[in-house]
C-alpha cells in the first residue's frame, strides 16, 4: 500500500558525494523534502514569520548532522525528524503549548465567517486548523505526504500504535466538524 | 431488535484499508446502509485530504539555505567509547585465539599430520594468496610503517638463518616434512591474526582521525585523508570476487586432473595468477575512467 522504509539507491550517492566535499549536491536533497518540511513546519508553528527561520534552522542541522546519517530511516523521514524536533524545541522554548486539548474537542466558535463559505476546501482548512498542532501533523503527514505509520512513528518519536490511535481521533474529528458545518449551512 | 453496527474504528479501518479488516467487518459494511454512509464519509474525507493544497514555503528555501551553507564539519565527538570498545574487542579475541591454541595445541600442532605435502601446499596456496594481497593493501596504506617491519623482519630472519647454517654445515636447500607443517601451521595462524588485525586497523584510522582534528588540520583535508570506506565498496566486491573466483576455479581444474600432483600446484599457482591480473586490469581500467 505505502512505501515503507526502502532507501532509493541514489540517497547514498547523494550523501556521500555531500561528505566529499561537494556542497551543491545539498540543494538536490532540499528539493526533494522540501515539501515536508514545510507541511511540518506549517502545521506545528502558527507564526507566519518564524517558520522560514526555522526551516532554515532545519536544514543547517541536517546538513552539520549528514556525517552522522547511517541510513536507517530514509534521509527524508531523518529530515523530517529533525524538523518536527525543531518545531518542538520551539514551541517549548516559547513556552507555548503544543499537545494541548488532546482529549476535548477543539473550539469552533472562532471562525464563524469561514463557516458560511460552500468550498469543501476552505471547510477542510479551517477544520485542519482547529485540530491540535500534533494532530494535524499526523493527518497532512498521512493522508498528504502519504507516509507509513512507520515513517511517521519515527518523525515524530512516537510508537506506531499510539500513532494509529492519535490518527484515529484526529479523522474521528475532522469528520464530525465538517459534518457539523456542512449541517449548520444545510439549516 | 437493536442492530449491532460495526464501531468507528473498523469504519475507518475499512476506508483506510479494506483488505486489513476481518471478513465480518466487510460482510457487514456491505449489507448494512448505515456503516456504508460512514464509510464514505471517510473516504470523501480522505479524498478531500488529498487533493487539498499543500502549503508552500514564502521564500525560495533553496536559496537561502545554499547561501548561508556552513563549512560541513567533520564529526568531532570524543570517540573513548569506540576506542575502549576496539581494545576490549582485539583484547578478547588475541586471549581466546592465545586460549584456544594452548588448550588444542596437541591437535593444531598436528593439523597437517595426516594429509600429503601436496595437499597441504593445495591449502596454503590460497590462503597465502589472501594473504599476500590484504598485506599488498596494507602496505600502499601504512607505507613507513610496513617499512620497518619488513626491514626488522630481514633483519632477523638473515640472523636466524645464520644461526641454523652454524648448526647445520651441510645448507641443504631440502625442506624437511616437520618445518613445512610448522610453517603451515604458523601460515594458517597467521591467517587468523589477520581477521584480528582489522580491529586493530580500525583503531589505528579513528585515533588518526583524532590526533588530525586536535591538532587543527582543515576539515577538508581530514576528509580526503580519511574517506568513509563506502567509496571503495565496488573495489572491494570486484578485489574478492577475483580472489575467491580464481581460488574456486583452481579447485574445480585441481579436481577434474586428478589425482593430486605437482600439477595441481601448477593449476593453482596459475589460477591465482590470473586473478590477479583481472584484478590488476580491472583497477587500471577503473584509473583510466578517473
């Protein structure tokens, strides 16, 4: 069904030829996860104008960190690692809550004017964006990015089966608010 | 009657999946309306997840980074753990390998007892073969160092051999069944040491490493001086597969001209021979593609 942890041949190439000296090949790497990275960082950090330091702050550790790379996860759920440990390292210095309202369903009493707008789309974003910063994650990394729960286990140092189990409440959520809104706007 | 529905987790087990659910799960769903509804609510969910857009970086990520790209470093963390953990492990196998002789030296000192001569140098070929090529290896690496030892190594044999023509006037050149299989034997250890040895060289590279970074040496020519050995994986296959290649060919051509005879040490000889030159080819050809 999903790729799981297969390492694409060129990943070691591309690595080595990183430690050999030749710098630009790192832009090849940035292409290829920067997508994840900024899913990650978008989802877990709410301030526009801290993201783009930190997904700077992301791939200068993972390029100080290559030395040590050693090819067990694929290099971009590494990178993924790092940039949900970023984000988290964040969070935590700006003493700002990150699993919060795990068990409570979020507030929906704050975007009242996005609620009148038909598109299933801006219905999904504001949805998305009343989950918890760890929920969201899980739902763009998995049904987005299309990651394992293995993979994903890894980005973000949880056991799978608590993954499967956030997952499940997080869909559980999503479902019901957007029921709930298609409902309101039904009335 | 109250009707028993599947719960919401096997719903969404069944969107996510439908082929990991219990074939009850599935029965279910597809009789029952309701379960049906809430799946495919989930899979417009889903599908609505998929298609949804995906946030895209403010600034050209790659410029920015590439721009302010530090020098990589080389690895800089103490490696005592590592060095404790190869002393301890070349430790243990030199005392078990030393063990190990002492407690069968009756037998290993009468391993070759029951073959011929020809069948033992059939054995030693090869194996002096590995041999000759890992130290061949070695010396292009550990250049000064082989120097010396190959130097003291003369050194004392030419004295030792002095000693014994005292002894002996007569200096016959003919080798004496006895000192064959001593040398065997010692060949065959020695055979050993070298497994033991790589720990050694192992040791030797990270405390290289080490001294290099202490004493300031740029990290670009650390890296070139001490390169990561997956480069040479390719060699290294090509290197054994030569070795091992024209060894079991020996053996095959050694088996189909029996029986055993100064033939088959020719065979064998020659087997090698040409390993070594495929693999001398093979280098060359790789040197001229640089």
């Amino acid at each position: 069904m999903r790729p799981n942890n297969e390492k694409k041949p060129a990943e070691a190439d591309l690595v080595n030829s990183i430690l050999q000296g030749n710098k630009a090949v790192f832009g090849i790497i940035i292409k290829n996860t920067e997508g994840l990275v900024t899913q990650i960082v978008v989802r877990m950090i709410s301030n526009p104008e801290d993201r783009k330091d930190i997904i700077q702050e992301v791939y200068f550790k993972a390029y100080r960190s290559l030395p040590d790379f050693s090819f067990r996860s694929k290099l971009s759920t590494w990178i993924g690692h790092i940039a949900y440990n970023t984000c988290v390292n964040y969070l935590e210095k700006k003493k700002l809550v990150l699993r919060d309202d795990l068990e409570e369903g979020p507030a929906r009493d704050e975007t009242e004017e996005v609620l009148f707008k038909k598109e299933l789309g801006v219905i999904l974003a504001a949805e998305i964006g009343k989950l918890t910063s760890l929920y969201r994650t899980l739902i763009v990394l998995y049904h987005q990015e299309e990651m394992s729960y293995a993979d994903i286990a890894q980005i973000m140092d949880l056991p799978e089966g608590t993954v499967k189990s956030y997952l499940f409440r997080a869909r559980k959520m999503l479902k019901e608010g957007i029921l709930a809104q298609y409902k309101k706007e039904e009335l | 009657m109250s009707i028993s529905h599947v719960s919401e987790m096997e719903i969404q087990q069944y969107a996510v999946d439908k082929t990991s659910c219990e074939a009850g799960v599935v029965e279910h769903i597809a009789a029952c309306d309701v379960c049906r509804v809430k799946v495919e609510n989930y899979l417009f969910l889903f599908s609505a997840l998929k298609e949804a857009d995906r946030p895209v970086a403010e600034f050209d990520v790659e410029d920015a980074v590439m721009a302010a790209l530090p020098s990589l470093p080389v690895r800089k963390e103490s490696f005592a753990l590592r060095d404790r953990f190869v002393y301890v492990i070349a430790f243990a196998a030199f005392a078990s390998l030393g063990v190990l002789v002492w407690l069968l030296r009756r037998d290993v000192f009468g391993v070759f007892d029951g073959l011929t001569v020809v069948a033992v140098l059939v054995l030693l070929i090869p194996v002096t073969g590995i041999l000759v090529w890992q130290c061949y290896d070695w010396y292009k690496k550990y250049k000064n160092i082989m120097k010396k030892i190959a130097l003291t190594t003369m050194v004392l044999i030419g004295f030792l051999s002095a000693k014994a023509g005292d002894n002996d006037p007569g200096r016959d050149i003919e080798i004496k069944w006895e000192s064959f299989r001593l040398f065997s034997m010692l060949l065959t250890c020695s055979f050993f040491a070298v497994v033991i040895l790589y720990f050694i060289k192992m040791l030797l590279d990270d405390r290289i490493r080490n001294k290099l970074i202490e004493k300031g040496a740029p990290d670009e020519l650390v890296r070139q001086l001490l390169q990561p050995p997956v480069k040479d994986t390719k060699t290294v296959i090509v290197k054994w597969i030569c070795i091992l290649g024209s060894g079991g060919i020996g053996f095959l051509l050694a088996e189909h001209f029996q029986p055993l005879g100064i033939q088959t040490l020719a065979i064998m000889s020659v087997s090698i021979a040409v390993g070594f030159l495929a693999y001398f080819f093979f280098l060359r050809s790789t040197e001229k593609n640089k």
